[in-house]
C-alpha cells in the first residue's frame, strides 16, 4: 500500500464524489485547491452539470475516462457504495476526506487490492508534503 504522499503524487486525475458548488464548504475548496495546483478535478455530483470548469458526472460508473484517484466528500454511510463503485470503475486508490470512516469501505478496498485513505484531508496532505503538479 502506498503512503498518502505517494498516492497523491501519483496521481494526475482525482474524480471528487460529493464535489460542491458551495464556496464555503471543503467540498469546493479542497478539490479547488487541487485544480490550482495541477491535478485534474472530475466532479461527480447528480445536480451539478459542470464545476471547476469541468463537465460533471451524477456517478463514478458514468466516467468516460479512468480516474487516478477517488476523493470522497460523502457521509461515512454513503462511503461503502462509493468504494464498491470505485472498485468497479478500476480506480487504483480512494481516500475519504477527514472525519470520514468506515471500516466496512475499508474492507472493501483492501480486498480489491486498491490504496485506501481515511479521515484525511487532500488538501492538507498536498501543503504537508509541498506537492504540485504545476512545473
């Protein structure tokens, strides 16, 4: 499994499940941030049609492209279908945004054989480790 660092690193396009359109929540700013920084935000959310400047998607399955990442912004509930989708769709890694945690979606991950992050936060690693994708 890699390290945080190393899947952020890695990765060059992160789908954000529960992306917002909401200025104010993490939701839009730390994919925000991420999009400012290099990495290619795909959004999916059911009731947005674009955000970031990038079309949106109302699920993972509907992904015309692979994804490097999934960054979860979802109620740790909800975080299980998301990975299962994940899984499904080949995503190599999920990270679920901090105060996120679910040991069930944890499980699923790991018997996938995909990287799993949990109760973190994108943007805090990304300054942490002072990673960009810009030159």
């Amino acid at each position: 499994m890699r390290t945080p660092q190393q899947i952020l690193a890695d990765a060059a396009v992160i789908a954000v499940v529960g992306a917002s359109r909401d200025r104010r929540k993490p939701a839009h700013t730390v994919p925000l941030q991420l999009q400012q920084h290099g990495w290619r935000i795909i959004p999916v959310n059911p009731a947005v049609d674009e955000l970031f400047g990038e079309r949106a998607y109302p699920s993972l399955a509907d992904l015309p492209h692979p994804v490097d990442l999934v960054d979860v912004f979802r109620p740790a509930d909800d975080a299980v279908e998301v990975v299962r989708s994940a899984v499904a769709i080949g995503a190599p890694a999920v990270w679920l945004q901090l105060g996120i945690v679910s040991p069930t979606a944890r499980r699923i991950a790991t018997d996938a054989g995909i990287d799993y992050v949990e109760d973190r936060c994108l943007a805090v690693e990304r300054a942490a480790a002072g990673l960009s994708r810009r030159g």
